[in-house]
C-alpha cells in the first residue's frame, strides 16, 4: 500500500467500534435535553410547536458538546492505525 491508502479492514473495524458509543450518546443527549425542557420549561403552558423547538434547539446544541469528543478521538484512533 503506498502513502496515503487506507486499509478497508480498519475503516470497517473503525465504523463497528463507533457506531455503539455514538447510538448511545444520541440517547443520552436527548434524554438530557427533555429533562432540561421539564425541568426549565412550562410544557403544559407553552404552545407544542414552541416546546417542540426548544427540545430540538436544546438537542443539536448537547450534540456538539458531547459528540464532539467522540469524533476527536475516532478520527485520532484511525490516523494511528
């Protein structure tokens, strides 16, 4: 293989070992932000389309928090190997 080529076994061995902890930390995320949204906002007082906004507002910005890591470290593990 000549600089600059990729092995298909470690890209495939790379997608199984990242695709566990990023499911797992989407699930958490969002379960964080609906527990945010409870516990800072009147659902039941708001218009749904408000709430609504807010959980998906609140859901992109803990993606970038927590994801980003996660991201760092796969890409760092595949340039190693």
């Amino acid at each position: 293989m000549g600089t600059g080529s990729v092995n298909i076994n470690c890209i495939a061995k790379h997608v199984t070992m990242t695709v566990g902890p990023l499911v797992f930390e989407l699930v958490i995320v969002f379960c964080v932000s609906v527990l945010l949204l409870h516990h800072y906002g009147r659902i039941t007082k708001q218009h749904p389309s408000v709430t609504i906004a807010t959980l998906v507002a609140w859901y992109f910005s803990l993606i970038i928090v927590f994801i980003l890591p996660l991201d760092v470290s796969s890409v760092s593990w595949l340039v190693r190997n």
